[in-house]
C-alpha cells in the first residue's frame, strides 16, 4: 500500500514540489525508500512520503478519499449523533459514553438507574 502510494507520488513529484531543489532530497527519499526489501521499508516509505509539505497534503488528498467513503457508508445515527449523555435522576451525577450504552449505567454515589439524557 506504502509502496503504491510511494511510486505514484513520485510520478506527480515533478507537479507537486515544482522546485527542483526542494523536490530531490523528497526524490532521493522515496528512491531510497522504494529500494528498501518490503519487509523493512515501510518506515522509509513513511518518512518519504511525509517529508515535505506537498507530500504531506497530498497524503491528505490522497488517503482522505477513504476516510470520506467510509464516512458515507456508516450508519448516519451514528456518524452525526453526539456522545450519548447520562444522567443521575438526583441530579449528582453525569456521564457522556463513546457509544450508546447496553449495559445499565448506575449512579456511583446513590446507585440509581442513570437516565439518558
Ligand atoms: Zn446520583
């Protein structure tokens, strides 16, 4: 995956850092990096691929494009709703959970049922 994005940085490197002199330590980089056996170059890969601030952006670019399909296929409840507010019925106690909670909540100073707020 490293290397894909490695080799096809590298055919856009001319376009992305169009300084020459800025854009040959990044070549140098990623040559290196594309030479190393597979096993061990995926740190080199990285170092490359973030070594400057074109590259670094269009690892953005380039990555983001999953994130963004991942977002729109999860469930839309679950990407938009906030963290799920608990809350003791006597008023002493709140937490906000990552997720909906399966398990019954119980206020730590009165052991009531925490109400979803
Ligand atoms: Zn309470």
């Amino acid at each position: 995956m490293l290397r894909q994005l490695a080799e096809a940085m590298r055919s856009e490197l001319a376009t992305l850092i169009p300084d020459s002199t800025a854009r040959e330590p990044v070549d140098n980089l990623l040559v290196r990096a594309l030479d190393q056996p597979a096993g061990t170059a995926t740190e080199a890969l990285h170092d490359a691929l973030s070594s400057h601030p074109a590259t670094r952006d269009w690892m953005r670019r380039t990555t983001g494009v999953t994130k963004e399909t991942d977002a729109a296929i999860s469930p839309l409840g679950a990407a938009l709703a906030p963290n799920p507010l608990y809350i003791c019925p006597e008023g002493d106690y709140s937490v906000v959970r990552e997720t909906v909670a399966s398990d019954v909540l119980l206020c730590p100073n009165d052991g009531s049922i925490l109400e979803r707020a």
